[in-house]
C-alpha cells in the first residue's frame, strides 16, 4: 500500500508505517504554510498514485473522495474529522479514522493554567506593574489584586467526553467538586455529579463548554442559560464557537452578570467587531485558538492513528473508537 501523509508525522511514527504498510510519501502540510486545498490535494494523490491518505487540516472534500475511489483509509489527525466529506467516503465504503483526545492534555493544562490566571487576578497585576506603578511602602497590589483559589470551586462541565474528563481528573485533588451534563454518558467516576444542563449552569462555579458541532448543539448555549449563572462565575469555552450564541454572551459579560469568561474559540477566525467586542473586554481572557497547539499533540495524533491502523489491518478489529464512519461496517466489512 502506498501512503499520502500530509499530517505532521515523526520520523519513528512513519518508518512503524513503512514497517506495516509499504511507501510512505511524506508531504507536511507545514512547509505549504497552510492546509492544502482541492484542487492541491487532487494533483497530489494523482501525482502519487496513493492507495491511501493521511491527513490533518487539508480539504478532503467530495470531489476528492470521488475523483479516488482507489483510497484504502483517509486518516485525520483531528479530534473531529470536520475538514472531511465523511458521508461521501462512507458511500464509497473507504473507512475514516481520526485521533480523538490527542490534545485532552493540551486543553486541559491550558484550562487550568487561565483558570487561575482568571482567578488570581494575574493579568491585571502583571499589566500594574510592567506599568511601574509600585510605589516605596504601598501594598496597593496586595490589596487591588487579591483573588480566588481554584480548591473549593465547583466545576460544571457541559459535554464530558475525553477532554472534560482528564480536566476532572487533573483538578479533583485541589479539591474542585465535578459534575456534569451529558446524556451521553453513562459510565463514569462515582465521585462526579451527573446532572441536567440547567443545573450545571444555575449551580457551578466554573462551567465549562466540551461540545462538538452537531444540530443539536448550535447555539445550544443561549441568553437564558447564562443568566443562570452566579454573579461570581466563570464561563470558559475551549470547544467550539458556534454552540454558543455569541452576542447573548457578550450582553452577560457586558452587564457584568458574571465574573468572566476564557475564550479559545470565535465565531470568525479572524475575529470580526462582535468577536473582539468580547476579546476586549477586561473581565476576558482569549487566546487565538491555541488549546490544542502544542508539539506534544502531533506526538499523541502518531500514536492514536498508528495504533488504530494496526488494530485494523494487522488485528482484524473493525470496533475501535478511532473509526469514525462506523455506519460503513453494516454494508462493506460484515
């Protein structure tokens, strides 16, 4: 089999393919500066001649998919393989796999890390003193730039797969209380509270967004859950833009309904006014899509898409977490 890898993939993570597989033709979308487009990736896959195609950001669109049908796997390096025509590959019977929680740890870590941030009170301080404002005898930082310790918080989690989970793990030893809403979840530590949406928001001290984009969850969180929140609460949005309807978050932080909010994602990237309307606001800690961005992540989506391609095709196992169109097993691998 002949392998397209335009993912950033490490030097021991692409000989374990070579190993298994065969060629591996190596072109990093990172060099380009961007993801490739179409029309880059159709030239690309009909230059190579490749059996199958790992990638990360490209536009795997449906006139790709169609235009290869000799495609064995697309693998995307992603949480979510958003960026491909999913459907079209299932119609096609070429399975999709992705790497879900290859930045949990990324996100997690940034979480807490602004978190506390938020809570100590630790941008204004450092901004009051690059701005030479300590005066001989004054204890006007110990006053102005008091705050919060995390231990003790109540912490709301809206959607509890991979990523709110480690979070929960990682802070339940401070201590933080946990819970949670999502029907999706059956299973989990004895110790966290499962509970309805409006109770997570109403109730919590930290709520904190871990939705995927789905129809069901577009603008989920809207003016009449926020104004649930306690006056003191922190609104923390790492996920996605769009299950949030922005301009009724903005009227809450505006009015000073609650006490902050620490933002990763926007409704356009690059902000529009609405957007930085919010990224202005004193009370808000944003940061331009980088949860995930660490050099770690790229060692964790190698791991995750290796493992799951030997669990396929050296093991047989057509039932792992990593398939992302499993509606294809019904009709082209019974």
């Amino acid at each position: 089999m002949k392998i397209l890898v335009t993912a950033p993939y490490h030097e021991p993570g692409l000989e374990t393919l070579q190993r298994q597989f065969g060629e591996i033709i190596y072109r990093s979308w990172k060099p380009n500066g961007r993801a490739y487009n179409e029309d880059e990736l159709l030239k690309m896959l009909l230059d190579t001649q490749a059996d199958a195609l790992i990638t990360e950001h490209d536009h795997v669109t449906d006139k790709v998919i169609t235009a290869n049908p000799q495609l064995q796997f697309i693998g995307v390096c992603r949480g979510t393989p958003s960026n491909v025509a999913v459907s079209k590959a299932t119609a096609m019977g070429i399975p999709v796999f992705f790497t879900p929680a290859r930045n949990a740890q990324a996100v997690a870590e940034l979480f807490i890390s602004n978190v506390i941030m938020l809570l100590r009170n630790t941008i204004p301080g450092m901004n009051w003193l690059k701005g030479r404002n300590w005066q001989a005898g004054a204890h006007d930082s110990y006053l102005h730039f008091k705050g919060n310790e995390l231990a003790g918080k109540t912490i709301g989690m809206v959607g509890f797969g991979a990523i709110g989970q480690l979070i929960a793990k990682l802070v339940r030893e401070y201590p933080c209380p946990i819970q949670f809403f999502d029907p999706y979840v059956a299973e989990y530590n004895s110790g966290y509270r499962k509970t309805t949406l409006e109770d997570v928001f109403a109730t919590s001290d930290i709520v904190s967004i871990h939705l995927p984009v789905t129809a069901e969850t577009k603008g989920m969180i809207n003016s009449r859950l926020l104004k649930m929140m306690k006056k003191d609460a922190i609104f923390i949005n790492t996920a996605r833009a769009s299950v949030v309807q922005q301009e009724e978050l903005l009227e809450v932080l505006e009015n000073k309904s609650i006490r902050g909010a620490i933002l990763d994602v926007f409704d356009h990237e690059p902000p529009d006014e609405l957007d930085y309307r919010i990224i202005d606001l004193p009370q808000v800690i944003a940061t331009p899509h980088i949860a995930g961005a660490t050099f770690e992540v790229e060692d964790h989506h190698v791991e995750i898409m290796n493992r799951a391609l030997l669990q396929w095709y050296a093991q047989a196992n057509r039932y792992i977490a990593e398939l992302a169109n499993k509606d294809i097993l019904k009709v082209h691998f019974q």
